[in-house]
C-alpha cells in the first residue's frame, strides 16, 4: 500500500486528507496522483514529497512509499 497525503485543494477535490492505494506494480507518483485527484493536471504547479524528500512528479513510487502533495497557490 501507498500512503498518500493531501493538503489544500488537492484534499477538497479528492474528499480525504488521507489515502491509501495498492500498487499493482510500480507507478509514477503523477499517475498515482491522477487516479485519486480530480482535476489533478490542471495544477501545473506543485509540490511533492516521497517519503519526507522533495521529488518530481515524474518520480517511480514503490510499495509502503508516503507521498505527500500539495498544490503551489500564489496571490497578491
């Protein structure tokens, strides 16, 4: 199983703040994150941590990995 947290919108849209998923093999952490996020892709920017580390979407997650994200939101 992959832990995932959700902060911000990412929550919101997916109604948890917290999931977990089974990995029928290895995933990117953007795939993974598609499949539990509405609307994922139209946030072009984020932020994205595996296992308490800075990583990039493109990023391969295994079994028992945490991933956490979050959205970037700026404003004025």
């Amino acid at each position: 199983m992959v832990k995932i947290r959700l902060m911000g919108a990412f929550a919101h849209l997916a109604k948890a703040r917290e999931l977990e998923v089974k990995l029928e093999g290895p995933k990117t952490a953007n795939e993974i994150l598609r499949e539990v996020i509405p609307r994922y892709d139209e946030f072009h920017d984020k932020i994205i941590f595996i296992n308490g580390k800075p990583a990039k979407g493109e990023a391969i997650v295994e079994e028992n990995d945490e991933i956490k994200v979050m959205p970037v939101l700026s404003g004025g």
